[in-house]
C-alpha cells in the first residue's frame, strides 16, 4: 500500500538482515503478504583496485565531497557530500547493484497529534509546480518500473524513497520527487481531500446532515483498528512523552480535525527547507546527474539555514518508574475475552548516536530474548500463561533514545503481577550467572552470516536502517563497519566475563526510566470511538453559521468537479517500449538427476554462501494431515531431535547455518489448472566452510525429529494460534482474496483453511477438540510420509568455485535419506457453485474482494488478463473505489492460479464496492476511449513492475522448483504479455467480463451488515 504510516520499529531480529528471502516469485504470485521481491540484480564483485570517483575536499556541482570511505564488509564506497549554500547533506553509496535507490529525507517534528506530517507527506503528492497533475505518484506507478516507490511518515521524519533498475526510470522519477517536495502546489482542495473535511451525506443536498471525510482521517481509523498498533503508539507515546514522540505523527481521527490548511502550508516552510532535509543515493548510476539537477533546479536559489530547531532532545529519565493501562478493541477473531490482554516493560536505553553502545545493547537484547536458549523466553515463554512475546518485544534503535521492550500478548490480568516479578527475577538471574558462551556465539553468528547475505533491496534496507540515526545527526558511516563493532564486542567478551551482566546491571537493574503497559479490551472500544467522532462532530457544527453551512455545501460540489476533471497526465513523463523490451538475464539453471533426486544447480556469485532448498511434495497426506501442515511447518524446528533437545539444536544449528525454516506451498499446475499440489520447502543456506554441518543439520531433522515432549508442543501451538491472529485487520484485503477464492474450486477452500481466516477458527476448534498427544501422532506421521528421498526436489544455489565441494556434501546427504513407494504426485480441483460470504469482525472499515476463475497461467489469455487487470486497477478502481468513494486501495489481479480478483483495502462501504466490481463491463462499454496505446502500455509496465522485479541470488531459479516454470517459459510469457494489442484488450473484455462469469465467489470482512442477513447466497461468519 502506497504512503505506509510507521509506528516504533518492532523487534528486528538483526540489524542487517536486510530483506530475509522470502522465497518469491516473479512470474506467479505467492501467498504472502505484501510481497518483499527478490533481485536478479548483478551481485557485486570484488573491486581490486578501487578508485573513488569523487575526492574529498574537491567540490562537484555546488556540493563539497567531505568524506569518502570504502567498506568492505558490505563492498561499498560511501561518499558524503554537503551543498555548500544550502547544507544540505547527500549520502551516496557507490555499489556494483542494478537496483538503485533515491530518497528525500525530512526531520519532522510534530507538536500535536493532528497527523499534521503525515497529511503533508499526502498533499506534497498531489501536484507540483513542474507537474500540476493530481497524484503525479500514483499516475507513476503505472509509468515506471519502480522495483520500490513510497512515502513513509515516521515519529520524527518524513521520507521518500524509490528504487529501479532502469536509470531513464530514475532519472524521471527522481524529477518528479524532488519537484513534489520542494515546489508542491498543496492546494485547499487537495487538502479537503486527502486530510480532512465536513461535507454534505448527500453533497447535492445542502440540508442532509454533515460527515467528516478524508483520505488520512479514514487511514488512521483504519490503522488503529489493529490492536498492535494500539499498543505500540501507546508504548511509544508514553515512554518518550516530553518532546514530540508524545504524539501521534499519523494523526488521531479526534484530533486532525483540529488542523488546518494554513498550518500545514506554514509546516511545508518550515520542515521542508533543503537546509533540514537530507538525501541518499544508491547504487552504480551517474551521481554527477544527481548533483547538477539539485544545484540547479533546486538548491542555488535557496539560502541555507541554521536546522537545529527541529532537533530532539534527549527524554529526561524519571526518577520513578510509570505505570499506564489503555483498552483496545474486543478482538472477535482472538483468544477468548479474558486472556486478550497485553502487557510489556520498555525501558530507554542509550542515545542512538552512541553507536558501539548501541550495537552492543541491541546484541544484549537478542541474547535476552531470542530463541529457547534466552532468558526472557524460559522465564515468561516457557511457563506458558500468554500467547507469547508481543509484536512490539525487541530492541527499537527507531528514536533518538533507543529501547528495550519485552512483552506478552493474550494473557489474563491476574497474570500482569505474575509477569513483573518474572521480568525481575530473571534480570537478578541473568547477573548473577551470566550467559552460556555457546548461545552467545550462535547470535553473533547469526549477525555475521546476514552480512555475507545478499538481498536484492539491500539499498533500501540500508536507508530504513540509517534513517533514524542520520535524523538525529548519527555517524551513519561508522555505522557501516559491523565487523568492527562485533569484533570490538567479541574482545570486550572475552577481557570482561561479566562484561554483558554489567551492563544489565546498569540499563535494567538500575534504569528507574521504566514503563509498564498494560492493555485490555473493551467490548464498548468501537461503541465509544463512535460516540466521541459524533460528539466532535456535534462541536464543530454547533460552532457553525449560516455561511458556513453554504461554504461547506459549496465546496463539496467543488470538490467533486474537482476530482470529475481529466487529469492532464501528459505532463508526465514516461518509458518506452524500447526503454523495457530487454528482459533480465540470469545464470542458466542446470537440471540434473542425483540419485533419482530432481537438482537444480544455480552457479552464480554468491559472497561465500550455498544456499540449499528442500521441496518435499505433500499431496498424499490425508486431509486431517493436510490441515496441519501450516503447523507442522511452523513447529517442526523448535521440538529438537532425538539425539539434541530443542534448545541444544537451536543452538548448534544457528552457529552454523542461517537455521532451517519449513514453508508451505500450495501450487496449482500451470498448464490447465486442473489439479494442484502441496509441498513443503524446507529453506536454508551457509558459509561455504560450513555447508558438511548444513547438510549435517538437515539429515538430523528430517530422520530424527521428534514429537514426544507434549508439554512444549502444547506451548508452541498456543503461541502460534496468537500470533495468526494477529495481523488480520492490516492485510484484510489478502484475507477477503482468499475467502472470495475460496467459493471458486476446492482448492481455494482448501487453501483458505490453510492461510485464510478459515485457518484461525480451525486451529481454535482443534485446540478444543483434540488432545495434544493425538496432534503429536499426526505431526509424526505427517513428517515419516513427506521426508522421503522420492519425494523431494531440490535446489542448490552457490558459486562454481565451491560447486564440487557443495554436490559431495550432497551426494553424502541424500544416501541417508530413506525412499518409499511411489506417492501421490497431485490432486484434481472441482469448482463451485457461485455464493459470497461475510466474515463479521469489529472494526470501522471493510475489505471487499470478488473472484472468479479464469485460465491457467500458461493459457494464452493469462498474460492479456494480467494487463487488463492493471489496466483496470488504475482506471477504473483507483479512480472510483479509493479517489470517489475514500477507500485507502482498491485493485484487481490475477494469480498464477488462474483465479482473477477484485479487491479493496481499507473501505467505507461494502455492498457499493461489490457493486462496483460488478459493473466493470459496463465502464468498458461506458469509456471505451479508455483502453488507448498510452493505457495499455502503462498497464504493461505494471505488470513489468513485478516479472522484471529483481531476485537475490540464493532464490534464483525458484519458479522452477515450485511451479516448473522455466526461464524460457518466462520470457515467453514476458513477450507475450509485451505484445497484447489494443483489439485483444477489447477481445478479452468481451470474453471475460461481459457475461457474469459460471464460477465466483464475494467476500466482505468488517463490520456487521444487517440486510445481507437476508440476502440471498450470504453466508454469515460471525
Ligand atoms: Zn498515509
């Protein structure tokens, strides 16, 4: 989703693991959420002799070079550069990646909860001086190849980031940026739009009662519908409360009605001075370029100024710690009422800029909380009385003063008591008797392997990582050279043996600036937000006159014109054909049988890893086994073995390896769509030089795993039950595509009960109805039918040096594996009869989906489908469901399923969305003029977007392994989809959409809709 709203940072595992690869795929999609894509991008190469570009001390279009640095452990040169009449710093990484990054950084410091940044960040979007259209930025999404493209209000800063690998992209993209944020027209009308207004029910009728709209106001009501969004603004507010973190830069729906217009053209002057703004580059294009169109377009007339005003300071540190109790919503979807309680202790730590202390504390906390070997997991975890660690548990680097938070989701009030003392005994504990080396090491491991990672937004991740600390005026170079720092660590460690336990001694046994949080629900939450939204409303229209009634009434209409008007996208510039026809090129894939075993071989550059993937078909399970595969996945490497308990195995296994994860995959063919298989992907990579014990690790797990301890599995399923609860309000559009799709085929219901929400209430029921050692048996037996040699494919991604050594490591492997007769290889999918059903949950918004079946991925039609879906995303959709009727996004898609889907995200309405759905023949009929050369070829770009969507070298190939996709069959694909005409768009509207389709099926998920109680083909989910 477009313009993210960010709260405190949640627990980050590790600082530079970047972007995990998540195994997706470019040419079909996958179910997960907000899809992070992977890089083909060219893995940097060693440089020998490194010449830097630019010299310190030497001035280069306006801008002083003042630094430059190279850095090995990430083999970058870091340029640091300083406009000399304005101040303005530019950070620019020189680095051998395709995929280049810009953004545009402003410290902002709001002073009121009125969202007053975040609405800005909305309205510099809305037109500028060089480009007066109307949302030049999602007009550019459609006109780019943008691997990134955002805008992100933080608690201190607004930011503007994209990335592509297309340097005539950048070029037109970085234009467009930079004009939106410093010459933005923000005009009143745009403002009424996407802040906020009052307007007419009805705005033709000046008598019909007056509503409050707005594109920010429904956004933060939407984004406070999500209980751990709650909790965390609330963590954050309330333990930095002096300065400007005690508010919500977002806006709370209460009080951005207290802003205005003027405030927000007086902010833009004030906070989007080039003097208070700061700005990266990434990557291997011609930095000269960025200079001389800043100098010249943007900064040589402007005169610097003195940006210290929007400093923050340091939070003074009380002298007694606080305690403070907030409700949430009754969540319907949760644990039951009387556990759905939250509770966690923050305490500030160091000053961000501190940067060795820093990193230090951050390696603390993960000693302290990660994994079955930390204090904090077998003291509050292990007893079992919550849902486990909550979503905001972690170190957070994202203020000025950094924090250690840790705390416990779905546990009943008569244990918060139980918890405080718990967190005191085992910080008491933890100095006492210090940390077991071996769990110390795995950590530091951990940090040193993600180093050697690589990931194909590496540039973007090191902008997220950076923000905070450059914002506050931290030495974000230094910052780079991890390597150091953990070496520094390491000898620190071994001089000192209570090293660590005095500094807990002194950041939590000592810290008095300690906040307890505690949050229970309230079934009246929405009932009241409600009643206090009429009561400002009351105030407000109370306060009004006659005239302002007539202003008000007015200027609806005004608006309305105002969104009715073409805009004039002309002005905007484009690619062409030309610019995008090459397609990316990989290394070749080599497909070999090893000992009756399908291999792919990838040989490309991988920095020193081997990165091994083990897909294990999972279509002969018995349905009850099926169902609990997503369990099975999730708790297969937290049981240990027989021959290493749980914690021992998580300890050796993360001293060598990156740990093994298991996945679930659910494949449709995709050549007819006609039957579908499940696999399990078994995930993993390491150094080169440990990669006998990766294959050491995997053989143990997959022969000897082992069920027995019940009481732990027990504790496992309960956490995982809290956890996919959590989430469902801020992907509700993924969760309404699987409910839609799972009217269409069996295997859309199969699927839904296996990601969907279907799958919540499942695992409830079965949590009731089952005993724990009869789900054991069925875990054990799920892995004795899927672990077979024949049974498994297998994808080993590595460098050609090192490839001999990897296969023989291999060959070894799979001698241990033991084969069974033949399996069954997939199943046939049925369709459905048409019906529509309407998950009930207690929040103010909905998410809307429509879908039914089309073809195959491989069918002709799908690649014309897959553009008339963009096509009609920002035609008809965007326009209608998000600009017209104010939800936050709408869109439309087809799967490699063969499933097309109608979504909105965030939405006022049901039922007219629905509608609007629906009518999408007849707009094409209505606005035939539409489908021209320019739309079509915008929508090509779309879909360009994600096929051309970069890939990390360790998932290269995976289309193959899931889907048999080849890379042949992509390119083709890719071509075919380059050379849908205009007539064949037309054609495939009459085809697909002029008659109801045989086979769909409409989901709602939101608040209660009385009259679809007796509507016809509703199912009601309470
Ligand atoms: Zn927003």
């Amino acid at each position: 989703m477009l313009s993210r709203f960010k709260l405190l940072g949640k627990a980050r595992p590790n600082i530079w693991r970047a972007q995990i690869a998540k195994h997706n795929c470019k040419s079909v999609s996958t179910y997960e959420r907000y899809g992070a894509s992977q890089t083909h991008g060219e893995v940097p190469q060693l440089i020998h002799q490194r010449e830097h570009k630019y010299a310190e001390g030497k001035v280069y279009n306006g801008f002083l070079c003042e630094h430059v640095e190279y850095i090995s452990d990430f083999e970058l040169t870091s340029y640091t550069l300083r406009h000399q009449k304005t101040g303005t710093e530019l950070w620019h990484i020189d680095r051998n990646d395709a995929n280049n990054v810009f953004s545009i950084n402003f410290r902002t410091t709001p002073f009121d909860s009125t969202g007053l940044p975040h609405i800005l960040e909305h309205l510099v979007l809305c037109g500028s001086k060089n480009y007066p259209v109307r949302d030049p930025f999602f007009k550019m999404l459609n006109r780019s190849v943008a691997t990134f493209m955002n805008a992100m209000t933080g608690p201190d800063y607004t930011i503007y980031p994209f990335s592509t690998m297309n340097e005539t992209d950048f070029r037109n993209l970085q234009r467009i940026y930079l004009d939106a944020v410093f010459r933005p027209n923000l005009l009143y009308l745009d403002f009424l739009q996407e802040g906020w207004r009052l307007e007419n029910e009805d705005i033709q009728d000046c008598n019909s009662k007056l509503i409050i709209k707005g594109v920010v106001y429904n956004e933060m009501k939407g984004a406070f519908s999500e209980n751990s969004q709650i909790f965390s603004q609330n963590l954050l507010n309330n333990m930095l409360p002096d300065h400007t973190y005690g508010n919500v830069s977002g806006g709370n729906p209460l009080e951005i009605p207290k802003l205005s217009h003027k405030d927000l053209i007086e902010f833009h002057q004030k906070y989007y001075h080039p003097s208070n703004s700061r700005i990266y580059s990434y990557g291997s294009f011609d930095l000269t370029k960025t200079l001389k169109l800043l100098d010249e377009e943007y900064l040589s007339e402007r005169t610097g100024i003195d940006n210290s005003y929007s400093e923050i300071p340091r939070q003074q540190r009380w002298q007694q710690p606080r305690n403070v109790h907030i409700s949430s919503r009754l969540d319907n979807m949760g644990a039951a009422f009387d556990r759905q309680n939250q509770i966690a202790i923050a305490m500030l730590m160091c000053d961000v800029t501190n940067l060795q202390e820093s990193f230090e504390l951050n390696v603390l906390s993960e000693v302290l909380i990660r994994g079955p070997n930390s204090a904090f997991y077998k003291s509050l975890i292990e007893p079992n009385f919550s849902g486990g660690y909550n979503r905001s548990t972690g170190y957070s680097s994202d203020t000025k003063d950094t924090a250690f938070v840790v705390g416990l989701q779905d546990l009943r009030v008569e244990d918060f008591t139980k918890f405080n003392e718990l967190f005191d005994q085992t910080i008491a504990h933890s100095i006492e008797n210090g940390f077991e080396s071996q769990h110390v090491e795995s950590i530091l491991h951990s940090l040193e392997l993600s180093l050697k990672h690589q990931s194909p937004h590496f540039g973007n991740a090191l902008l997220f990582n950076s923000t905070a600390l450059w914002n506050n005026n931290g030495d974000i170079v230094s910052n780079l050279r991890v390597s150091e720092m953990i070496s520094s660590l390491r000898t620190s460690l071994s001089r000192n043996k209570t090293y660590f336990q005095e500094k807990i001694q002194k950041y939590f046994a000592n810290n008095t600036h300690r906040l307890t949080l505690t949050m229970s629900p309230d079934a009246l939450y929405q009932e009241n937000f409600k009643q206090a939204e009429s009561e400002m409303l009351r105030q407000i229209t109370d306060a009004l006159d006659k005239e302002k009634f007539k202003q008000i009434f007015q200027s609806g209409l005004e608006l309305d014109a105002f969104q009715k008007l073409k805009p004039n996208t002309d002005i905007l510039p484009c690619l062409t054909v030309n610019d995008v026809s090459e397609p990316p090129k990989w290394p070749k894939l080599i497909v070999e049988t090893i000992q009756n075993v399908q291999t792919q071989i990838c040989k490309v550059s991988t920095n020193e890893i081997t990165y091994l993937k083990c897909l294990f078909n999972a279509s002969s399970l018995s349905q009850e086994e099926t169902l609990l595969l997503p369990l099975f996945c999730n708790v297969i490497n937290n049981m240990g073995t027989c021959k290493y308990d749980f914690r021992e195995f998580d300890k050796q296994v993360l001293s060598k390896t990156s740990g093994l994860d298991f996945k679930l995959n659910f494949v449709e063919n995709v050549r007819d769509a006609k039957s579908y298989k499940i696999g399990v992907m078994m995930d993993t990579y390491a150094l080169d030089k440990n990669v006998q014990e990766l294959f050491y690790f995997c053989q143990e797990l997959l022969l000897n795993f082992d069920f027995t301890d019940t009481e732990r599995l027990k504790m496992l399923i309960e956490n995982y039950i809290s956890n996919i609860s959590v989430g469902v309000a801020s992907s509700g559009h993924l969760y309404a595509m699987l409910g839609a799709n799972a009217l269409v085929t069996d295997a859309g219901n199969l699927k839904s009960l296996l990601f969907g929400i279907d799958h919540i209430e499942f695992m409830k029921t079965l949590v009731q109805d089952n005993n724990t050692i009869d789900i054991c048996k069925t875990l054990k037996s799920i892995g004795k039918k899927i672990f077979l040699k024949n049974n498994m494919k297998v994808a080993i991604n590595t460098t050609e040096s090192y490839l001999a050594t990897a296969l023989q490591h291999y060959r070894n492997f799979l001698q241990t594996l033991p084969s069974l007769d033949k399996t069954k290889e997939s199943t046939e999918i049925n369709l459905l009869d048409p019906s529509c059903q309407h998950y009930i949950m207690d929040i103010p918004v909905n998410y809307c989906a429509k879908a039914f079946f089309a073809v195959s991925y491989l069918h002709p039609d799908h690649p014309k489908l897959r553009v008339l879906a963009k096509l009609l995303s920002a035609k008809y959709l965007l326009p209608v469901v998000r600009e017209k009727n104010g939800a936050y996004g709408a869109g439309a898609k087809i799967s490699s399923d063969g499933i097309f889907s109608f979504y909105s995200y965030r939405d006022p309405h049901s039922t007219k969305t629905l509608d609007t759905f629906d009518k999408t023949y007849e707009w094409t009929c209505l606005e035939k003029n539409v489908i021209d050369q320019q739309a079509l070829f915008e929508a090509k770009l779309g879909v360009l977007q994600q096929l051309d969507s970069p890939i990390a070298p360790g998932n290269i190939g995976i289309d193959y392994l899931l889907y048999a996709v080849s890379q042949d069959m992509f390119q083709n694909y890719r071509s075919r989809m380059l050379s849908v005409t205009v007539d064949e768009l037309h054609a495939t509207v009459d085809k697909y959409l002029k008659k109801p389709p045989t086979n769909y099926g409409k989901c709602i998920i939101g608040p209660e809709i009385k009259e679809l109680e007796s509507s016809h083909g509703w199912k009601i989910i309470k």
